[in-house]
C-alpha cells in the first residue's frame, strides 16, 4: 500500500483500534464499515500499543496429526517462515486455526513469537490458541481467540491466502490494526484521508467529552454540546 506514509503509520500506532474503526467512517463519509472482528478476543498485552502492518496469513490445523508425509509437513513449515522474514514492512503475522471454534494447539508460544519478532513482524491475530503469558516478548502482542497449554499437533496447512478470523476476512498485504478489543482491516482507498479523520474524529469527541467532563453539566449542556457534535462531525 504505497498510500501508507510515515506520518500515518506513526498516527495509527498512537491510536486505539476503535478510534480508527469509527475515523473509516468518517474518512468515508457514511457509516456502515464492515471489516471488523466479532466477538471477544484476548490480548497478551492489553496496554501495549496497537499492532500495525500489512498481512502475512497462513492457516493451521492441531487436532489431529497432519496426513501429508513428514517431509511435506517440514518443507511447508520452512516456507513459511520463509514467508514470514520476508516482504514488506511493517507486517502482521494473521492465522487461522481451522480447528475453530475447538482450537487446541497453542501454536503461539514464547519460541513461535520470539522468533516472529526477530523476522521484525509487529505482532500476531489468530482466532486459535496463545500460551507461555508472561514470557512472550515485548513488543510482539498477540490477539488470539483463546488460552491453552498444549501445542497438540500444530502444523501448517496454507501459506499467502485469504483467512478469517472471528468474522473478519483478511486478505494477503491488507493493513491491519489490532489491540485488545479486536482487529480492523483498513481499506486502501481511505488511506489518503485517514489521519485527517482521525484528527477529525478525535477533536469532535472532546465536543461532548469536555462538556461532560466540567463541572455543572446538566442535560441543557449536553443537548448544546451533542448539537455542536453533530455539526462538526458532518
């Protein structure tokens, strides 16, 4: 995406994953974005900031041993993480677990993120199985669908296609923003617009946030603060 500048991506890395769920919209100039996850999701890190970066997927299966021959099994998993240390940057490590919703195989644990970090990718979403908490590097937080403490029999089954985690499809090199409340995938053609909305977007809110927040707010106050709100934001 050759539309996300610097200035942007330093924008979007400050940001919640909500603010810049609703600055789409205003980028948009509608309501209606529609490429979000659903559903709870744990984080690793539920302070740190979002992850950032454009999608490496992949797919993996853990219930039950893989029925390819071994060395299928091995040349794939070496591809890809041939794929993961390569490509654009920033990236995303984004994986389905085709066992969902019965994930078992924890496949990102202490070694798996520690060496995803080391290939410089920003983070991992998986709507499967995270473990090892409190040993997971800094800097690499990962928003999973759930907690486990086996590996079962984690393997890979596809590299480089479109996956899909709690609801939301994401397709190889889409930008994804994600935090502890879930994960967005952001259109390419708002990205010209998106840090002047979400600047937009931030200034509006503190329309209504500073009215509620001073002293003496009543319900006269709100009603002239949500009109201006409403004014500004169109």
């Amino acid at each position: 995406m050759s539309n996300l500048s610097s200035s942007l991506l330093d924008v979007l890395r400050r940001v919640d994953t909500p603010t810049v769920c609703n600055a789409i919209e205003v980028a948009e100039g509608r309501r209606g974005f529609n490429d979000f996850t659903r559903g709870t999701m744990l984080s690793s890190a539920p302070d740190a900031p979002p992850m950032v970066g454009f999608a490496r997927t992949a797919r993996i299966a853990a219930l039950a041993p893989s029925q390819e021959p071994p060395e299928v099994v091995r040349a794939r998993r070496m591809a890809y993480y041939r794929y993961m240390a390569e490509g654009a940057m920033p990236a995303v490590a984004v994986i389905e677990d085709m066992d969902f919703p019965d994930c078992i195989g924890a496949y990102w644990g202490e070694i798996n993120t520690t060496v995803h970090k080391g290939f410089g990718l920003a983070g991992a979403l998986t709507n499967g199985v995270m473990r090892d908490l409190g040993d997971l590097p800094d800097g690499f937080p990962v928003v999973a669908g759930s907690v486990g403490v086996s590996h079962g029999f984690v393997h890979v089954t596809e590299i480089d296609v479109p996956v899909t985690i709690y609801g939301l499809t994401v397709r190889p090199g889409a930008l994804v923003h994600a935090d502890r409340h879930g994960a967005i995938a952001i259109p390419e053609a708002v990205l010209p617009e998106l840090e002047a909305a979400i600047d937009k977007l931030l200034a509006t809110e503190h329309i209504v946030l500073d009215a509620a927040r001073a002293p003496g707010f009543d319900f006269t106050r709100f009603e002239t603060a949500w009109s201006a709100f409403e004014k500004a934001r169109t």
